[in-house]
C-alpha cells in the first residue's frame, strides 16, 4: 500500500509487444451473452504449443483461472510479465506433453491480457469500454472459445482442462459441447458456485467500489498512481488467504515482522507482520499486469457459475456430459472444499461415464494445483494418454 | 453499501442513557500501555449481575470479543442498542448462574460502548482522540480491568471466561495475574495469533484505511452519511465469513437471489446473492453500534495477541498459569482451529495444573461459541461449580 507508481490498467494494449500470443479476430460475427447483450469486434488472444496432427484429434484445450491467461508456459519475456502459469505441466515430455498434443489456451473473454475486455477500444467510439462491458458468465467465455476452435480447425478437443475457474470453463464444456469434448479434467472447481466463495467474491467487489479512484469503471484516463490499484491490491488479498492454508501461512511466516531490523516495534498500526508484506507483495505483482474491471467481471462470472441454471437442475444439465472426466480435489482446500470434486465425479458416473476423482495431498490449499506439479502431473498425463 | 443514513461514528457517549452501564473513574492514575504511551484520565464502563458475597469468592469476570460490549446479558433496551450477547448462558438459573456468582463484564479499553477508547475526548482538549489514540494490545485490556477488579473489592476470580478476543483477555489474565484467576475458561481462541488469523484482519485494515471517509481516523465531526462506514461494512464482511462455515452458509443461503421478485435477474454486476443481503445486513447493525478506530484498534490488538511476547517463549509463558482451565474448541471453526485450544490444554496439563479440553460438535464455526449455548453452556456450568 506504500506505493504509488502503478498505472491505471495492467492490462495489454495494441501497440505493446505481443510476445507468443496470437489473434483471432471476429469482426461482425458478434458473441451473444447470457446477460442480453452482444459484445461485436471481439479478438481473441491465444497461444499454441506443438503441431495440431493431420485428422485435428490431438488438440488439449486449457481454461486459465482468474488471473491467468493464455501464456501457460514460457519465460517471462517481451510481451509477457510473468512466466507460464502452468509450467511444470505443459511442455516437452511434460504431464501434458506438447510433443503429443497441440495445446491451446486463450485469454477468456472480459479479460485483460488480449482477448476483448473492459480495458479494450469499444468499436462506437475507440475508447476504453469502462462501465460499458456487459456482465459475462462462464458460458460466455466458452461460447468464445467455441469461434477460436472453429477458427484453429480443431472439431472435437481430445481434451479441455482446467483448474479453479478454469475448471468452470471445463465443466461448461463438456455440458454444451459434449459432442466436442472427448475428456473433461476439472482441478479444484465446482459445479455451481456456493454461498461462502460467493461472499469471498462480493467482499474483494465492494473492496474496489469503495476505493474511489475506481470511478465506476471508467478510470482508464487516470494518471499513474491515481488508477484503482488499492482496491485491488485488497480484493486479491482476500483471494491469496482463500488459496493457501492455515499451516503453510504458519510454517512460512508464523508471527515474524516484515522489516525487523528497522526501528519499527511491529506495534504500530499499520506496523507490518511478514504475513502482510508477503500478501502486499501478491497485490503489486497484479497491480501491475491486471485491470481492475476484469478482475471484478470475472470474480462475478465466478459467482454466477451455476451449470444447473436453465438446465433443468444439477443432475439433468449433468446428464449431457459424454466425455470421460477427471476430477481432480486437494486435501487442503478451504474454497473449493474436495466435496466438490467428489460431487462431479459422482455425477458423471452416475450416468454411466467414466470418470475417477483423485486428491492431491498438499498443504498447500487451493493453489496446490499450480504448486504441486508433480502430483497434479502425473494422473493428468496417465488420463491423457488413456484416450 | 446502498444507505447513508449513517452518523460517522456508533460509539456510546456521556449525553446518552447509560443503560445498565456503571463507570469506574481511574483520573490521573494512569494506565501504562505496552507500546510505550500511558493513558490518564481513563473511564471503564462495566455491568454487573448477581451479588458479590461477603468474602468475594463468588465473582466471575466475562471477557467480550471484538465487536462485544459490557452487555452480556438483557434485552436491548434504553442504552443499549442490542441484547446481551451471551444471552441463554448468563442469568438466573443459567450457566453461569447469576444467583450464585457475581458477574462482571466490562467494555475493552479501545472500545466504543463506554470505556475510554478513540471516539472518547481526549483529555486536553476535549475533542475525540481519533488518530491520537494509541495502539492497545490484549495486556492493555487486562491492565486496566486489573483496576476495575481492585475497585469493586474482588482480589481473585472465581473464574476468567471468555470467548475469541475474550478468551485471550483470560488466558493474559491467567499468565499476567496467576495469584488473582480460580479458574480459566477459553473459548474459540488461541495463545498466539496466527499469519492466517493476522491475514485477515490485515484485510479489513485495509478496507478500511482504502475508504476515504475514514480520513486517517480523524472523521468524528462528519455529517451523517459521510462517515467510514463502508470500509467499516466491509472489514465486517471478511470477519463474519470467517466467524461461519461453508455448509452453514450453503445450507442457508445457497444460491438464492436478493429480491429475488423483483425485476433484477441476479446477474446484473452490483445484484445481490442473498448471502451478500446478510451480510449487508450484518454490515449495517454493527455501522449503527460500533466506532470504525475502535474496530480497527481492537482488530490490531487481537493480531499483536502472542502471550509469549517479552516471556522467553511459549512453554515459559504457561508455566506462570496456575488456574485450573477448561479450554473449549468449535469443530467447524476454521478461524480458530480447534488445535489451537487442545494446544492450551496441552501446555497447561504440562505443568501439572488441572486442565480439561471440550470440543463443541456444531456446523456453526467460529460463532458457535454465541449460538451453541446449550453445548457450550453445560461443559461451563459444571467447571464453575467444581470449583
């Protein structure tokens, strides 16, 4: 919270250096939301890693969580400030090999990092779409992401995988797509969104509404250092608790102070303990590559992740899935609690699908999932190479 | 988030009925405080049941938690704006049976219902502390209810209870004054804050100091309306998921809309899932009752909580306890873990000093402490009776 120096979006612009991502543009073939409106003159940024094969049959579609986005893997480089946020996963000879597959992801819509989002040129008028962008859910994101698997050529995924959010877009998937969608692997997700992650995410929204550098959306023009990087810094604050745990809070920075060789006591009131520095220091690095109104759309598309909704109930919008699944829990995990995980399994199964839950024994909470690689890894690359 | 009709502050003040409130004076017999200042001219607002029998052996000091009062028993009446909070334990007949022992509670220093705390005048000039008022700490507290017990003529408690933030005010009473506490009872709390536990209320810090009507602590002549209470809301928020639990929460509200009749389709970007209603809902009580530095004060204490601080070390703390202890955990509270009170238990029987660990078997998490009366009450009756 000390510093002042962050621009108004973190999000990437025209103009800057793409790095790996490339564009599908989709001009006048608008993308109809759930919530009414069409979004027209939607681009999609996507990165790709090995050969699609001849018959299109080996192409794995990754779906990226909150604050990810299509750079899975690679170093951090021009056009991308952070290394692959699956890496450990994704590559040569890797869990999910790219000498094998042809690996896909894109930046979901609403996004920040390429694909058309609130930070984006609104086609009427050129300027950033602020307050103006509609409301997305998690379909919309993979009804987006149907135009980018028409455009690669790709007409069934031998698999969609993801975690957390990523998970969602999986789940989706497989229900309005089953013909599309060979294998299903959601990691640490749900089938709709409960009462409790959805008052996580209306605590880190009113966090940002407060902060009135926010402007109700239309902060783009702001000076840097006057943009809505407060608010945010605490929304991903309450998100980073909600994804590790208790234990490793505890073994990593139990009660030290951040700063103990400086003057301060630790008694003064915004005196730091290294817990804070370590979640402030969480808050700068997405201060820096986000924007805040993504940040806020997509949390609301997590919450309003429900795959019963117009489907007739849980299990009749379950009974479309035909792909054989992976569900995968974590033992630690507070926000998507392995309940969860179980549930998917048993639902798919339960219509005569193959599916297998397994749980990653991890301290490490929700984010075992990119932390873990090795025991997230290998039943990925074992249910991979069953199909 | 959507009223305004909020004064600046909820803080109780001379000029309002005092209720069932009584006042100790301390005058120029000032109150030393850990991070260095002293405090004169402190008041301490406390209430009492039951009487005090002709030796005083029959007293029972009740700690409050964070946003708890000197009101532990009674219906909301003149000067006092909700009911007791321990209503269903303490009164005749009850757990803590208010014709056999003495009750004493008093309102925290820091606090906002009576004793000296920020929105109190500051002695020399008679205008609110605010952003003068120093950072207090567990032992503070405890300091000065020392002198309460010196002026009512109690030199050893029955017992010490307390819940959360009161169960450290008993545990410090325990190891600071060995000589003056029968019997400890601590509920729901821990002997060190842990980084999650910090963590959180670092969150609500923060919502609060992003809010800009807070003005640095200093906004006790805002008009009604302009004052912090939407940082203050939200800092309320992130404690009241903590205080719950995940099926309780699913179990109550699932995904149910907020004015689910009216014309809103639940997926406009500020409609409300009913669990935001509730804890809107909540949100606004405490806006009403509380004073935002006294939330942010009392908060800081309960993180600067460690009661081996300046001790040589934990084990080296607890051997100064030589009061018989019951040490009660919640089964679903994921703010205090119930290790965290088999671990006082633990280090207590270590010292060979009686001592007993309860579990509550109930959904409710951390506030099971406040609606369990009946689980928690009975384990509590017989304690005090053995004594």
């Amino acid at each position: 919270m000390q510093r002042t120096d962050y621009p108004a979006t973190g999000a990437w612009h025209i103009g800057l250096p793409a790095g790996r991502r490339q564009f599908v543009h989709l001009g006048e073939r608008a993308v109809a939301l759930d919530v009414g409106a069409t979004l027209r003159d939607v681009t999609i940024a996507y990165e790709t890693w090995g050969t699609l094969n001849d018959d299109a049959s080996n192409a794995v579609l990754i779906c990226h969580a909150w604050t990810g986005d299509s750079h899975v893997a690679g170093a951090a480089e021009e056009g991308h400030a952070t290394p692959g946020w699956w890496e450990g996963i994704v590559g040569p000879g890797l869990a999910i090999d790219t000498n094998e597959w042809f690996v896909v992801c894109s930046n979901v819509l609403g996004g920040c990092q390429g694909t058309t989002g609130p930070a984006s040129p609104h086609p009427d008028d050129g300027t950033p779409y602020g307050s103006r962008f509609p409301v997305i859910t998690v379909r919309d994101m993979v009804r987006a992401q149907l135009r980018l698997a028409d455009s690669l050529g790709v007409r069934r995924w031998h698999a969609v995988v993801g975690g957390s959010m990523g998970g969602m877009q999986a789940l989706e998937w497989a229900i309005t797509y089953p013909a599309r969608v060979d294998a299903l692997v959601a990691i640490g997700t749900c089938l709709q969104s409960t009462a409790q992650q959805i008052a996580w995410g209306a605590i880190g929204r009113r966090a940002i509404r407060i902060d009135p550098k926010w402007r109700g959306g239309d902060y783009y023009d702001a000076a840097v250092g006057d943009g809505p990087w407060q608010g945010l810094a605490v929304a991903r604050m309450v998100a980073q608790v909600t994804f590790r745990s208790d234990n490793v809070f505890t073994d990593r920075f139990g009660r030290d102070l951040a700063d103990a060789d400086a003057e301060n006591s630790g008694i003064g009131l915004w005196d730091k303990f290294e817990v804070e520095r370590y979640l402030d220091h969480h808050g700068d690095r997405l201060v820096r590559r986000f924007d805040t109104n993504s940040y806020l759309l997509i949390g609301k598309a997590m919450d309003l992740h429900d795959v019963a909704r117009g489907r007739g109930g849980l299990a009749q919008a379950m009974r479309r899935v035909a792909s054989r699944t992976l569900a995968m829990g974590i033992s630690s995990d507070i926000l998507y609690p392995t309940y969860q995980q179980r549930q998917i399994r048993d639902l798919v199964a339960a219509n005569g699908v193959e599916a297998e839950y397994v749980e990653v024994d991890s301290p490490h909470g929700h984010d075992a999932f990119l932390i873990d690689t090795a025991q997230v890894g290998e039943p990925l690359r074992r249910f991979l190479q069953q199909g």
